[in-house]
C-alpha cells in the first residue's frame, strides 16, 4: 500500500487567501480566520470605492470647469448649455483638462460657444 499524502488542496486555497491579506497589519495578514474577515470588509470597501472614485471625479472636473469659465466671463451652467446646443461633444474629464493645462485652448471653446 501507498501512503496517501492529505491537505494540499486546503494548503493551496489557504496561500491564495492569504495572498490577498499581503500588508495587512497584525494577525489579518497571516491567520486564515482573520484574514477572511479582513478580506470581507476589505473587499465591500473596494467595491464601494469604484463606485465613489466616479462621483469623486466628476465633481472636481466640475469645479475645475467652473473655476475657468468663470475666469472666461460665464458660468459653468451656461457653458455647458452652450456646448450642447452648439453640438461641441467634449465630456467633462477634457473640459477639466484643458481648463487646467491649456488655459488659452480654453478660452477658444469659451469663444466659440459665445
């Protein structure tokens, strides 16, 4: 007979949830009980986080947009309202940038809208 060896299936599942407890501080990063309870939270966290990061960002783009249109000589809501009717599709994320970083190419939009 053949000696059967036990638990490398366990092993391996227990290395793999311990992969994700790496940085972790004090026992959640090294036992498995606290590490799955760590990774629960952790994980609700994240998922709450990708969700947020949008409204985050959208809301800066928006003072940013604000900030340089009123620099401009309009506010935000009217510009906004001037793209659409225009037909100038440029989102938010651009209009920021450009606002921050190309002040002058800005001002072209701002012109053109006006």
């Amino acid at each position: 007979m053949t000696r059967v060896k036990r638990g490398t299936i366990a092993h391996k599942k227990r290395e793999s949830l311990l992969k994700y407890t790496k940085g972790f501080r004090w026992g959640r990063k090294s036992k498995e009980a606290a590490a799955k309870e760590a990774l629960l939270h952790a994980w609700e966290h994240a998922f709450r986080g990708r969700k947020e990061r949008k409204r985050v960002f959208r809301q800066l783009w928006n003072v940013k947009i604000n900030a340089a249109s009123r620099a401009a000589g309009t506010k935000y809501s009217r510009l906004i309202s001037a793209l659409r009717k225009h037909n100038i599709k440029l989102d938010r994320k651009i209009l920021a940038n450009l606002a921050e970083f190309e002040p002058k190419v800005f001002e072209k939009v701002v012109e053109a809208v006006k």
